[in-house]
C-alpha cells in the first residue's frame, strides 16, 4: 500500500453519518485530483480506495514518463479549482524563489518535467490528507474487469476474480482503460534495443498521434536509438504547439442555438469561428471558444447526433485541441527533418506486433461500455460527471477526465478534469444525504 491511515481514534464523526466507501478507479493525475477533491469538499467521512491496474498514485511520472515535459503550461495544471495560480506559485515558493528564471520569466508559461507535476500533485494530496481525521485512504493494485450494481450500491469485479462493494465509484483512469502509458514506454525502449542489436533492423513504427507519442520518439532519440522511426498517425501531423500567451483571457463567441442538429450545431461553430478570426483571434483562440460553445450545445443534442459526433469528429477535435510545448513541436520537426523518422499510413498494421507500439491516447467509449456492461451507443455524461445509459442516470457512477471526454466534447484540458471532479464530488455528497435520508 502507497498511501493508507485508519480513521484517528480521536476523529470526531458528524452523529449519525456512516462513513461512505468510494472507489476511484484510475491513481493518475484525474484519480489524484479526484481524491482532493474529495478530501477538500466531501464533508462527510468515507473511506477512498484508489485502484489501478499497474501503478501507486503518482507512478505515472516515474522513469522517463517522468523526464517528459507537461503538455500544458504550468498555469493550466492546478489541482485547486479556486486558486487557478496554486501550481505557479508552487513552483515560485519552492524552486524559482528569487532566481534567474523567476526574474525574466513568470512561472505560468513553463512546461516542466512530469515528474514535477507529479511532485506538486503528491504535496496537496498530503495536505489534503492530513486536515481529515475522518478519513481513510487505501491504494489497491488489480485490473477492474467490470462494474455492476449490487444491494448496497456497486460491485467492481477485477479480473483475478475477487469484488467488492462500494457506495459510488469514479471512473478516472485518464487513456489507461484503453492503452495504459507504463506500456508504451515499456514496449518502445523493449523494442528500440532488440532493434538496435539487428544488422539490417526493419522500422519501429509507433501508433498515434499525441503527446505520448512526441515524448517517446524523443525519448528513443536521445537515447540513441538511430534506427528508422514510422509514425502511424490517423491526423498525419504532428500535434500542435501552444500559442504565445495562450490561456490569458481567452475569446468568446456569441450564444450557441438550442438545435437538436449536430450540422446545425458546426455551421453555427463554423460562423462563430469566422467573425472570431476577422476579429484578429488567432486560432488556438478559437478552437478553445468552440470547444466551450460545442459543450454548451451538446446538451440539446439527441444521442444519434452524439453518436455521431464520437464516431466522425472526436479525433479531429481532440487533435487540434491537445497542444505540446513550442519546443518540444521544434525538436520533433527536426526529427522528422533529420530523414531517420517518417509519416507512414495510419491504414497499415494495427497496434499490435513485435515492431509496433501503440503509443495512442483517444479515450475509448467501447472500453467504458464493456466496464459497465452497457451499450457504448446509448452512454453520455452530463455536465456533473453522472454517467447515463438510455437516459437513465446510473446511480452512484460517476465519469471524469479522458474516460468522460470519450463521450462529450471538451475542452480537453486538466482544467476541465478538476472542475469536473469537483463537480462529481458536489453531487456524490447530494447522492450520500439523500441515501442517509432515506435510511
């Protein structure tokens, strides 16, 4: 166990509240944040298990994940929704206080290593810990193969088949559900040695087209690894770069219509988009404004045109709006331009062999199907977190981060992860008062 305390003896418990049991399924950045959100506005006691099929909480920035810069700046990676400068400031109290760096630049525009990140996630989850005598925490390592309902709530069955039982659950496993990241990085350096060990080695191919991507092709070339490099990219691009000054202010377009159309909801994205750019917007700016206006559209659109959306449009949209820093875009373009790296058809072979590595990061809509049973067809999230199958909410199911942007739009940024934990945890409390009412 990485992190577990018993309830203090001496903890006072509000009279007559039973102590809820909360799993978070996924120990990354969106079930860490999920945990703080927890302990900072659950005002109850519950005991948290955070369950992950390979890693302790905060294992995701281990080794050379680790070493990898954050793909969003410092001022978009707080894990305290009310204190959007909390991760800045961090990094001016503890490292830039009166430096070089601090003196020519502000701390909001850096992109640090991961391993950072995860630093500064760890200290306010151990802040958050201990102001809460009422509290347990448990970390448990095992594969969840499927979550169901059961008399007093949900069952999560793992696949060595043990279960338990739990009064809600937050699915949170960032892309882990579908292609988890320890893998990738495992499977490339793997297959980058036994390449390098060959006379005439045939290409390493990666899968996707995302910042995982990036991190590990520049892993494996600072590492050594000369050989030939093919990029299955479904976009056939790199990912983008952050704009200059990006994330200040932002842009706004004008009010979405209430249309059940999804053609009407782009045409109306699409004119927005127009007068924004005549406005002198550039174009990060308004991929940003439409992501927002396309959520607030969504919400009128019927669950075919959703559908929709997922199946032609989700990649687009996500692609144009996950950026890496500028000079990481910089020194992938001077990968490509060395001739030792190339674009290959996305068409090819799968994401499976002894050459290939599925580096890919789209959160898959199919894998949370098959994780509760349902048909992927007729699952949406509202604006709470609250998981919905034929227009039923699914009680005591929650859905936040890259699981819950497998079935709406964006925007697709840790921002949006945490105020959705926050969200999701306001409405657990509401679910939990409710159930002790009726008791």
């Amino acid at each position: 166990m990485f992190f577990e305390r018993a309830v203090g003896q001496e903890g006072a418990r509000p009279a007559g509240l039973p102590a809820m049991r909360i799993a978070v399924i996924g120990a990354g950045p969106s079930g860490l944040a999920t945990a703080i959100a927890l302990m900072r506005r659950f005002h109850r006691p519950f005991e948290a298990w955070l369950i992950d099929a390979e890693d302790a909480p905060g294992a995701f920035a281990d080794g050379a994940a680790g070493r990898a810069r954050t793909t969003e700046p410092a001022r978009d990676l707080s894990v305290v929704p009310d204190r959007p400068e909390d991760f800045c400031n961090w990094l001016k109290a503890g490292l830039l206080a009166g430096g070089a760096v601090a003196a020519l630049r502000g701390a909001q525009d850096l992109h640090v290593p991961r391993s950072l990140f995860r630093d500064y996630v760890m200290a306010r989850f151990g802040e958050a810990l201990s102001l809460r005598r009422d509290v347990r925490i448990r970390t448990f390592r095992g594969a969840v193969r499927h979550v169901g309902s059961c008399a007093q709530g949900l069952r999560i069955g793992f696949r060595d088949g043990d279960c338990a039982d739990f009064d809600h659950v937050v699915v949170a496993t960032g892309f882990g559900i579908a292609q988890r990241e320890a893998a990738s990085w495992r499977a490339a350096r793997a297959a980058a040695e036994r390449l390098s060990q060959e006379e005439a080695p045939p290409p390493l191919t990666l899968v996707g087209d995302g910042p995982r991507l990036a991190a590990i092709l520049l892993d494996l070339r600072a590492g050594g690894y000369a050989g030939d490099i093919h990029v299955a990219a479904a976009a056939g691009r790199l990912p983008p770069s952050h704009g200059r000054g990006e994330g200040a202010g932002g842009m706004t377009l004008g009010a979405p219509p209430a249309t059940r159309s999804l053609k009407d909801a782009f045409r109306y994205i699409r004119r927005a988009c127009r007068a924004a750019d005549a406005q002198g917007g550039d174009w990060q700016g308004v991929v940003d404004a439409a992501s927002a206006r396309l959520a607030a559209v969504w919400r009128h659109l019927p669950q075919a045109e959703r559908n929709r959306y997922r199946r032609h449009l989700l990649g687009v949209h996500r692609h144009f709006s996950i950026r890496i820093a500028g000079d990481i875009q910089r020194r992938l373009a001077g990968a490509f331009e060395a001739g030792r790296t190339r674009f290959v058809s996305s068409r090819g072979p799968g994401a499976s062999g002894e050459n290939i590595v599925d580096c890919r990061e789209m959160p898959s809509a199919r894998a949370l199907a098959g994780l509760v049973g349902r048909d992927a067809a007729a699952l949406s999230v509202d604006d709470c977190g609250r998981l919905i199958s034929h227009e039923e909410v699914l009680c005591g199911l929650s859905v936040v981060g890259a699981a819950a942007s497998s079935l709406r739009p964006g925007p697709f940024t840790f921002a949006e992860t945490v105020r959705q934990a926050y969200r999701a945890v306001l409405d657990i409390q509401t679910q939990g008062l409710a159930r002790v009412s009726q008791r």
